[in-house]
C-alpha cells in the first residue's frame, strides 16, 4: 500500500467546507491501494466552533495526525490569525518527525488556507516527495486586489501574489474545483508546459446523507400549506446582487397566488456559529416585501443538521456570485438529498454543466451581473412552477450520471494522478 500525506488544516469536526475536500477523498483512497495520513491541526485551536456530531463521518481506520497552532488571542494582535499561518512551524515538524520515522510516497495540500501550500512545497524540496497541489478556491484573488494596498486584504494580497508563484512552481500537479481558477492560474503563467491539471470536482458522499437522516436535525419548521424553500451556505457580499433578484422573483410568485404559502428559508449565511445578519438579509426581504416570507438563521449550523434540513426543504436553492469562478460544492450534497433545485449562477461557473449532466436542476443564467434584473421574471416562473408541479417543474435526474462525481471515484482519479506522478519520479 503506498502512502500519502494529506495536508488540511482544517478536518473534521471542523464545520468550514475545506475540510469537506481531505475527508471525502480520504475515506476511499484505501480502495485504490492508497494508504491516506491526514496532518491538520487540533480542533481545539480552531477559532470556529467544532461540529462533533460530524465525527461518525470519520473513518475508524483513518489515521490523522493533529497538531497545536499558536494561539489566536496572541496571532490576531501581531496582524495574523490565518490557521495556515498559526500551525506552519508545527505542521512542517509533524511531517519532517513522520517522515524521518516511516516511508511516505506523496505530499497532497490544499488551498485554502493559500499559505498550506507553503508546507508541502517545503517538504518536497527538503525530502523530495511528489507534491499535488489542490485548488478549492483561488488564493490570489479579484476581490483582495481591488483592496486598498493599506488594509490587512491588500497586505495579503501582496504577499500571496509573491509567495503563491514559488508553490506552484514546485507542484508536480496543481488541481482545481473549476476550470474558472485554473484559468486565473493560466492567466498569470504560473503552470509551466507539461505540467499535470486537472479539474476535480469535490463531490458527494450518499453515506452522509443516511447518517444525517438517522441523527441531524432540521432547521425547517413548516405549517400546513407551507411550501418551504431552502439556501443553505454562506452568504458573501458578491452574492448579494442574486440574493437582490432571488428576493424579487419570490415577491413575484407570492403576488401570482401559487398553490400553498412559499416560505423562503436561508441558514447558515455568516459562516460562524454565533453568526448575525451581517448582510442586513432581513432589511433587504423587507425592501423586496417579503417580511412574512422570508425566514433567515445566520448562526452556521452542523453539517449533518445541513442535510437534513435539505431533506426537509420543498426546493432547494443555489446562488451564484458576482465571481465567476464561484463553483459552489454544495450542489453535490443538495442534489443528493432528491429535492428540486433552483439555481442562479454566473454563466461561466462550473455549477451549470454540472447541473446539466445530473438533471433534477433548473438553471437561471446571467453574464453582467449588473444585468440581474432582467432574470427577475425567470426566476419567478421557475419558483411558481416548482411550488406547482413539484420535480416535474425540472429537468429529469439522470442518477447515473452522478457516479464521476461520487467520493469514491474522486478518491479514483487522485490516486490515478497520484500513481502517475509517482511512476515518473521512479
């Protein structure tokens, strides 16, 4: 069985979805002769708070090593709070005190926290491991560069645009969740001719939707006539022009007397668990008329509380962004849960051919998000639609198309690029 260390600072029972991407490709590497060794940091030295009921979706089998990081009271003062940062030094020890120990074959990291690659890019240089490097999202970015060069965005800016450059240099292959971000790679020449990439999505796993079944708990309470729709994620300020148009479609389809009351449910939108209504939701639903509609949770709930509270939704919904990068992994386990879903999303995301291939998606698209309003009528007919004629409003699910997208075979196509490296270094 060969061996790879999988660098994430963040792992279960962390609740942020960068823990998502090592847990589910862990859990089936074995299947493909892939012995995983996830590094990452204790749980608690993590400044959100920790979702336990996760850990059943831990394998018994799988070995993770924790490290501490330096406390945050003291990092955030000093101008840093950023996990990668905290636990650099006691990251590179674990590794540098594993690999003097036990024979590892490969080094996988992944972004972000943009400064975890640092970690792997040192470790192939000192003991010589292939180095896969995996984008979840881009750590240069449009919005931090549009920041004043002062502000704490702008200095990491700066230093992300001169550190990243040397960590994909020493990558032997450079993954990413959308073709967006590899092309914003491209675009500032950083993947050099003949250099391995590919575009691998996160996935899904059915397994956690039939434990969130047996133990999370809904956030959606319904009254009778209720027809509930759902969003469940964060919401960030280049969301909030489809939040704009998505309020104003709901007015539409209230005003068009739909059979039963549309509720509209969004939860989880600040990302913390003692999170508040940073985006003023609830003014903005009041602005839109939709007072006695909208219903909002900004506290981030569990992940499996997540789940199951897609199971109970009518519709489920998908928000794009003014990014159109923005791939938005919770399609999988949205799509998983066999509910209706109603996505909005910037043309050239990912989200779009995904949602073609698997069906059971209806698919608004914009290109100028300045443009949104013209979708307002769209997106109305597609809620009215729904709320009468439940999936059949939608595309036909195509299940099997799901199978390349499914945990196990993303765990497939890592430990075949993981095996091609492997036999160009021999």
């Amino acid at each position: 069985m060969k061996r790879a260390l999988l660098v994430s600072p963040y792992f279960a029972p962390s609740n942020l979805a960068g823990a998502l991407r090592t847990r589910l490709m862990a859990s089936h590497l074995p299947e493909f002769s892939w012995e995983p060794v996830v590094v990452t940091v204790d749980p608690s030295c993590y400044e959100e708070a920790n979702d336990l009921a996760s850990l059943p979706l831990i394998p018994d089998w799988l070995r993770v090593e924790r490290v501490r990081a330096w406390p945050s009271q003291i990092c955030r003062p000093l101008g840093f709070g950023d996990m990668s940062l905290r636990a650099q030094w006691q990251l590179r020890r674990r590794i540098a005190h594993l690999l003097q120990r036990e024979k590892a074959d490969l080094i996988f990291a992944t972004v972000l926290p943009g400064y975890t690659s640092l970690i792997a890019a040192w470790a192939k240089r000192k003991f010589g491991l292939p180095f896969v490097l995996d984008y979840q999202d881009p750590w240069v970015s449009d919005w931090n560069r549009e920041q004043s060069y002062l502000s704490k965005q702008g200095l990491a800016h700066w230093l992300a645009s001169r550190l990243e450059p040397g960590a994909v240099a020493a990558a032997d292959a450079v993954t990413t969740v959308s073709d967006e971000t590899l092309q914003t790679l491209r675009g500032r020449k950083l993947l050099r001719d003949g250099l391995p990439v590919e575009t691998i999505p996160i996935g899904g796993d059915e397994n956690d939707h039939a434990v969130a079944s047996k133990i999370g708990h809904s956030m959606i309470s319904k009254t009778a006539g209720d027809f509930a729709l759902a969003y469940l994620g964060t919401i960030t300020e280049r969301m909030l022009p489809t939040v704009r148009t998505l309020f104003r479609a709901v007015r539409l389809a209230v005003d068009a007397n739909p059979p039963g009351r549309l509720a509209l449910h969004f939860i989880g939108t600040s990302a913390q668990a003692n999170g508040r209504d940073m985006h003023s939701l609830l003014s903005l639903a009041r602005s839109c008329g939709m007072e006695h509609q909208f219903h909002l949770e900004p506290r981030r709930i569990g992940y499996l509380d997540a789940l199951r509270s897609m199971q109970e939704a009518d519709t489920l919904l998908l928000i794009g962004s003014t990014d159109s990068h923005y791939t938005a992994s919770k399609i999988f386990p949205c799509w998983l849960s066999g509910k209706p879903i109603i996505a909005l999303f910037h043309a050239r995301s990912t989200v779009n051919n995904i949602a073609q291939e698997l069906g059971g998606v209806r698919i608004i698209t914009y290109e100028d998000p300045d443009g949104l309003e013209a979708q307002t009528n769209e997106v109305a007919t597609a809620l009215r639609e729904v709320s009468e004629q439940r999936s059949a409003a939608v595309p036909p699910r195509h299940e099997s198309a799901f199978a390349p997208y499914s945990a196990k075979a993303v765990a497939g196509r890592y430990a075949a690029l993981f095996d091609r490296l492997l036999a160009a270094k021999n």
